[in-house]
C-alpha cells in the first residue's frame, strides 16, 4: 500500500493529472507524470474490474510514486425513456455509413461493486469519485484502509454535501473543464456551470479540506491563479491529450490542433450526459439529445470507434476544455515542468 501515508499533505503535489476515461488515461501516461512528480490518475470508467486492476499493476511495476483512481457512481437510468428509442434509431444510418451498428441503449453500473473490492484489497493511496457521493460504507471503508478520498463537485451545493459526507478532499471541476461534467444529477439545473475561480471562492467558504482545482489549466498562469485562491493543486487534463505517452486516438490529437475546431461546447449528444467538447458537426446536428447516460453512451459506443478508425473527426467526441488549442505534442514531463512554473516561490 505504498504512498498512502505519503499523501496526506496534497500540498506535495500541485500538479494532479485528471483521470481521463475512454482511451487517454493510459497507464504509460500515469507512469510519467507521476515520475515526473505529479499526483497522476488512472481512470477506472468504462473498464471492468478486472482491465483496472491490470492497470494498477502496470503502474505499480513502472513507478513507486503515488497514484490514484478514478472510479464513477452509478447513477439512475433515464427518465425520458421515450426521448431515447427515437434518438437513437436517428443514429442508425450515419452508424452504416461507417460500417457499425448503434448498440443496446442500456443501464449498466460500470462495475462499481467489483471495482470497490478490488480497491479495498489492494488500495491505491487516494481514489476520486465522479458523477456522485459514494455509498458511506464504500467511503468509510476506503478511508479505514489509509486512502484518501476525494469527490468531485461542480457547484457549491455539491461541495456542501461532498464535505458532508467526509470526503477528505474535494475535486473542483469549473465550466472550464473539458468531457463529462462531474454533476451529482444528469438534469439541466440553472445555475450549474461555475467557472473555477467562481467556484473556488465558493467552496472555501463551506469547507476546510483541501479543495484540487479543475478547468482551465493551460499553463503557469492559470496554475498560480488557483493555487492563489485557495486550491492546494491544479488538475490538468486537455493538456496531456496530446503529450506522447496519452492513449487518444491520432485522429482526436490531431483535431486539437485542427482549424476546423475553433470552440468548445458543452454537449449531451455522444453519451446523454452533459460534457464539454469540441464544436464538430455531429455535437452541432444533435443539440436535443435526451438527458440517458450510460445509455445514449453504450448505444453509440461503436459507431464512435468506428469514426475513429475511418479518422472522422467529425462524429468522434472530441471531449476537451475550452483551452484545447494551448498545447503542443510533448512529453507529459515537459508538460508537468512547464506547468511547475505557475507553482508560487514556497509554494
């Protein structure tokens, strides 16, 4: 269980690579940045228990530096049912023009029991939630084991109740942010996107745990504006998609840098739940996607990996923050030392 005593002052480690589910988050790419001296991410969605676990070994047998994982919380299937059987089945001939076909639109709970056990048998030493509040038993039973828990919020409500519930360290995720919001409910509330510093400022009212700071890291600057209102890290994700050791598709790296792209957009159409992506046609020609996830996410699983492998950009979900354009192909520790700079002296 090595690092788990390590971590307890997140202040060692400004730089925390966000856990980037769907190909990005490789373990070569955890293995990297935490060598490089990051507090980096694996992401376990959309993975069994078993491929995590493989992972995990992966990036024990690379680096001794801590690492943490990702886990998402089940949320509940759709209540717009009817919205989806339509939407869906409007997807079936762009799906053949590609060579796929749309998949089951069901609920799953991306193996969460299984992927709970696996950590609790052999923790890693801080594991993140999204998309909810672990069960307090799944919380509780972490924390007894050395690991810390963080959970990550969108508004100050969500902060409220993540602190609440014990979260040892709570994960900021400002409008900034690029791929799926980390929202507690798949609903469209007014008033849920709250830029980082909005957010940080916010949050320090309502807590005293450590607060990471998510959205909208693209260099030195924006890293030293967050750790100066208040954060105690700075999670970068977009910055990494394009650095040699990510898992992203080459089709999705070289969109980044695609003038085709000038913008960002938060979106439901690839997976039912909002994210944040970049302008493409598909994310334009379906703005009325039914709030389904993972259902909308599961039926159109292979229609976007089959846009992948044809390099089409343009029907691939090309999540990414709204600072996308900022970054060069590098390795993740140029990127870590370039980001570094932003760390105040003493710091």
């Amino acid at each position: 269980m090595g690092g788990v005593d390590r971590i307890r002052d997140l202040s060692h480690w400004p730089i925390v690579v966000s856990p980037m589910a769907g190909g990005p988050s490789v373990p070569a790419l955890t293995v990297a940045a935490a060598n490089a001296g990051a507090l980096s991410f694996l992401a376990g969605g959309y993975k069994t228990a078993l491929a995590m676990r493989s992972e995990m070994d992966q990036v024990r047998a690379g680096t001794d530096a801590a690492f943490g994982v990702n886990v998402f919380v089940p949320g509940e299937a759709t209540r717009e049912p009817e919205a989806l059987v339509p939407y869906v089945a409007a997807l079936e001939p762009l799906a053949a023009g590609l060579g796929a076909e749309m998949g089951p639109a069901t609920w799953d709970d991306d193996d969460f029991a299984a992927k709970i056990e696996v950590l609790l048998a052999d923790p890693p030493p801080i594991v993140s939630f999204t998309f909810g509040i672990p069960p307090v038993d799944v919380l509780r039973g972490l924390q007894s084991q050395g690991v810390l828990v963080a959970i990550t919020v969108t508004t100050p409500d969500e902060v409220t109740l993540a602190y609440e519930a014990g979260a040892d360290c709570l994960c900021l995720q400002g409008s900034e942010a690029g791929a799926h919001r980390g929202a507690f409910v798949n609903d469209d509330r007014p008033d849920q996107d709250y830029p980082i510093l909005d957010l940080l400022a916010q949050a320090s009212q309502r807590t005293d745990v450590p607060l990471i700071a998510a959205g909208g890291v693209a260099g030195p600057g924006e890293l030293e504006a967050v750790l100066r209102a208040g954060a105690v890290a700075a999670q970068a994700g977009t910055a990494f998609l394009r650095c040699h050791e990510s898992g992203a598709n080459p089709t999705y790296k070289a969109a980044l840098v695609d003038p085709r792209f000038e913008s960002t957009v938060i979106t439901r159409a690839f997976s039912g739940r909002r994210a944040r992506a970049l302008a493409n046609e598909f994310v334009r020609e379906h703005e009325g996607a039914p709030k389904a996830y993972p259902e909308i996410n599961n039926a159109t699983r292979a229609f976007r990996a089959a846009a992948a492998a044809a390099g089409d950009a343009q029907h691939m979900s090309l999540y990414g923050g709204v600072n996308f354009q900022r970054w060069e192909a590098r390795s993740a520790g140029e990127i870590i030392g370039q980001l570094a700079a932003g760390v105040p002296e003493g710091g």
